[in-house]
C-alpha cells in the first residue's frame, strides 16, 4: 500500500511521455545519438555503438541547451502568472517577474455626488 502518492498535473501526463517530451527537446537541440541514447538510457547498436563516444563538449552543450530550455519555460510561465502558491516554484519564477518599482500612472480621482450626510464632501459613488 503506497504511503502517498502524486495527483497528476495534467490528465494524461504520465513518466513516459515525458521520456518522449525529453527525447523531442533532444532532438530539436541537435543532441548525437550517441549521448540522446545514453540519457534515455538505451544501448547504441552495432559498430556505431563500438566506435562512438561522447566528450564532455556533447555534455556541456547538452547542459546548456536543456538549461535555457527551462528558462524558457519558466519565463512564459512567469507571463501567465508571475506568482505560485507553490514555494518552490514561487522562488524560481522570481527572477523572471516584472520589477514592482516601476512609475506607475494614477487614473484621476473620480467626482462624485455631494453626500447629503456630510455637507461638502464628495464620494465616488455618487451618492
């Protein structure tokens, strides 16, 4: 009996399709077979296999590719909603929001109705 367990965050989603979510960014980054192969955990067959080696350049590259990838990521997901509920995800979409120091334009006030309780003074909701 599982102690707990994860709801799903999309209808659907399961770890292998996000293998396949995985091997599609590895492809579009241009990865080698060699290193896609190793990453997804599968065997390189053949005299392919025997004669291809990945270096740590494959390695780096694929690091940096991945890693702007989740930038990415990120800073649509901070376009939608630059907060999250979630401290973890809060803390990592923090780079990515909009300054709060801006100048920011007032509307101007509203003229209202003189209040009949308070002779002279206005409100804006016209009563």
């Amino acid at each position: 009996m599982p102690v707990a367990s994860w709801l799903p965050l999309r209808a659907g989603l399961t770890p292998h399709g996000l293998r396949h979510g995985h091997q599609t960014w590895l492809d579009d980054l241009g990865v080698r077979y060699v290193l896609q192969s190793e990453r997804m955990g599968h065997e390189v067959p053949g005299m392919r296999g025997v004669y291809s080696h990945i270096t740590p350049g494959m390695r780096e590259a694929v690091t940096a590719g991945l890693q702007q990838l989740w930038e990415t990521s990120l800073r649509y997901r901070a376009r939608i909603a630059p907060h999250s509920p979630v401290g973890v995800l809060d803390a990592l979409l923090a780079p990515f929001r909009e300054p709060t120091n801006k100048i920011r334009s007032h509307s101007a006030p509203k003229i209202g109705h003189r209040n009949a309780g308070s002779p002279g003074r206005l409100t804006d909701r016209g009563f």
